[in-house]
C-alpha cells in the first residue's frame, strides 16, 4: 500500500494527517475537503486505501462510500473511518458498512501511520 485518499472537511485535520501519513509513513496522499471532491478525485488518484472521516456536511463518510462504491475502478478500495464518536456500536455500524476499520479522533499523528499498517495488514484479502 502506497497511495492514501484522505477525506476531511476540516482543513487542520487535512493538513496534520497528510503530514503524519507522508513524513512518518512514507505513504502518498491525496487529500479532499469533501465527499464530492473525493467522488472526482478518487478516479485520478487511484488510491490503494481511503481514510475518511465519518461527520462532514453535505456527504457524510458512509454516504460518501456507498457513493464511491458505485465507480468503477474504486469500488474495490477499502475504506478506514476517522471519528470521534468511537463507542462500540457505532464502530460496529461503520464496520457493517463495509469499513476495514475505524480510528478515534482526536489521533496521534505520531502513530497514525502504524494504526493505518495495523488496520491495513488485517483486513480481509481475496
């Protein structure tokens, strides 16, 4: 995995994971301000994973996956949501979705980079 969309609409939050995900990672990252930037962005950047936050206007993280879901060459791209509403049911609603997992907002940008391998090295293949 090399290539991340990354989907926030809060430009601090954009900023900080790019930088944790690049300088600390090594990973490439496009990112987007909302799910309809990532509906267009997400043919071009042919990511290998999206990271997406769950809260954001007009298209929410899980409308925004549905949505992608329907473009051809991104449907198979697995997703991680970003929260800050991280109880065990609603993880369980973002896991049900389709989601290959979920990380807490607030983050550590310093280990967000290992809790995106971790998350990545155990979904499912095949």
């Amino acid at each position: 995995m090399i290539k991340i969309l990354h989907v926030d609409d809060e430009a601090d939050i954009r900023s900080i994971t790019k930088l944790a995900l690049e300088s600390i990672g090594g990973f490439n990252v496009t990112s987007c301000a909302s799910g309809k930037e990532a509906m267009t962005a997400v043919t071009e950047a042919e990511p290998d994973l999206i990271v997406m936050d769950v809260m954001m206007p007009e298209m929410d993280g899980p409308t925004t996956f549905a949505a992608l879901q329907k473009i051809p060459g991104a449907s198979r791209v697995p997703v991680i949501f970003m929260t800050a509403k991280s109880q065990k049911d609603e993880i369980d609603s973002l896991m049900e979705v389709g989601a290959i997992g979920v990380i807490a907002k607030p983050f550590d940008p310093m280990q967000l980079s290992k809790e995106v391998e971790r998350i990545w090295n155990a979904r499912p293949t095949g």
